[in-house]
C-alpha cells in the first residue's frame, strides 16, 4: 500500500503490516526503513507514482535493525550506491538481523488470533530471512546530512540502538517502533510499545517516550500501524496507559 503526504513531503509505504517512509527533499530521497524483501518492488513503484526514479534516492536511514525493517537495505547499497545510515548500537543487529534481544518466546503470542494475519504476511513477505547488511554508516545523534536532514533523536528499548527521526520542519517525527499504533504481535490497535516477543527492555522504552513527547510533533509516523495527527503528546499519553503484551 501507497500512501502520499502522509505529512508534508513523506509518503508512506506499508508491506506486511510494515511501514517504511519517503522523505522528499528538493527532488532528492531519503528512504526510511527497508521493510521486508519483496518492499523493494513497493519502494520502484512508489518512486514511478511520484515521479520520480530509483536514482533519486538518496540514502536508507534505519530507525533500528529488526528482520522487519531491513528488508531491501542492502539491495539498497549495492544496487542503488546508497549509503545505509544505523545507530552505531544497533550495528551488530544489523549484520545479524535475527539475532535480536527480546524478553519473552514470539511463539507465546500464537493465541492473538488479531495477529495471525500479521505473521502469515511477515512469512509471505519472506521477513525472516533478511539480507545482512554489509557495510553501514554510523550515527550517534544530530542532523544527519541526507536529504531531509532529520534530527536524530535516540529512543532505545525497542533495540538498543533505537532512534526516532525528527523532521521539525515538517512537523513531523518518524518513531520507528520507538512507539506503534498497531502491536503486530497482537493485533492490538492504538498507541502502545511493542510485545515483549520484540522488546529488548521494555521498561527503557516506556522512558523513550519522553524523548518522543518532548519534540512537539503534530504527526508521528510509526514502524507499524497508522499515521497518528493528533500530537506527540497525546500520542504518548495513550501509550503509557497501555501494558506491554
């Protein structure tokens, strides 16, 4: 699924309930997040809607390295010479996709039949099996120098290494799974963290949320769900309220 202006100049692409983001910047594009594999022929078609050509992206930023968001980052790299921008915590994760730290089995999270649609995607999509990503460019934090120049703002529970990206600008903040409006191991709709099954420390990600009020975004766009237009802050209100599956 396409989705343009989904906040001014950031389009949305979704594949197995995954979300990755266009940021347009004066005819160049940064790529956030690289989905599942099969994202990469969603990523050419929504280029061709836009007009635009896969010679204008400019650079894949990843919000955190999870099977489900590194999907065609390396294809990214290797087909497009793209540099492929992570947090330097998450780098090993990115090398290893599947070797992530979690708190509880996902194989507990079977008996949420809302998510059973989301697995058989994800398996569709072939997101277990994600290209390693081979060489990276590491962040810390500040702006980064891709089109769009998000600011970096670190937001770690989810994975270690965790950043959310924020287009002031535009109002705008890319959260990543930092926070989702849609629990993709559950079924759960509506602001919250992530099941514990894809949590490294589910009680830093809670503090996270501070730093994802504390940028006064009018719009949040999460790693999975629906966009949410009604502000950081009651974004982040409804998801302290709810528990972590």
């Amino acid at each position: 699924m396409f989705q343009p202006d989904v906040a001014p100049g950031v389009h949305r692409i979704e594949d197995a309930y995954t979300n990755l983001y266009l940021v347009e910047d004066g005819g160049r594009i940064t790529v956030v997040d690289a989905g599942v594999p099969p994202s990469w022929e969603s990523l050419v078609s929504a280029l061709g809607r836009l007009g635009r050509r896969p010679a204008d992206v400019a650079a894949v930023v990843l919000t955190h390295a999870h099977f489900d968001h590194v999907g065609f980052a390396e294809r990214a790299r290797t087909t497009l010479g793209v540099p492929v921008w992570i947090h330097e915590n998450d780098v090993p994760l990115a090398h290893r996709p599947m070797q992530y730290t979690r708190r509880r089995s996902p194989l507990r999270y079977l008996r949420h039949r809302k998510a059973l649609p989301v697995f058989a995607a994800l398996a569709r999509g072939r997101a277990v099996f994600p290209p390693p990503v081979r060489e990276l460019r590491r962040f810390s934090g500040g702006a980064l120098d891709v089109p769009g120049a998000p600011r970096v703002i670190a937001t770690p529970g989810h994975t270690l290494g965790h950043c959310s990206l924020h287009l002031p600008d535009r109002d705008t903040l890319i959260a990543g799974d930092a926070v989702v409006t849609l629990d993709p191991y559950t079924g759960r709709r509506g602001p919250r963290i992530v099941a514990r099954a894809a949590t490294a420390d589910p009680e830093r990600a809670r503090s996270s949320l501070d730093a994802i009020a504390a940028t006064g975004a009018g719009t949040v766009l999460c790693g999975h769900g629906e966009p949410w237009h009604d502000g950081a802050q009651a974004l982040v209100e409804a998801a302290r309220t709810a528990p972590v599956a």
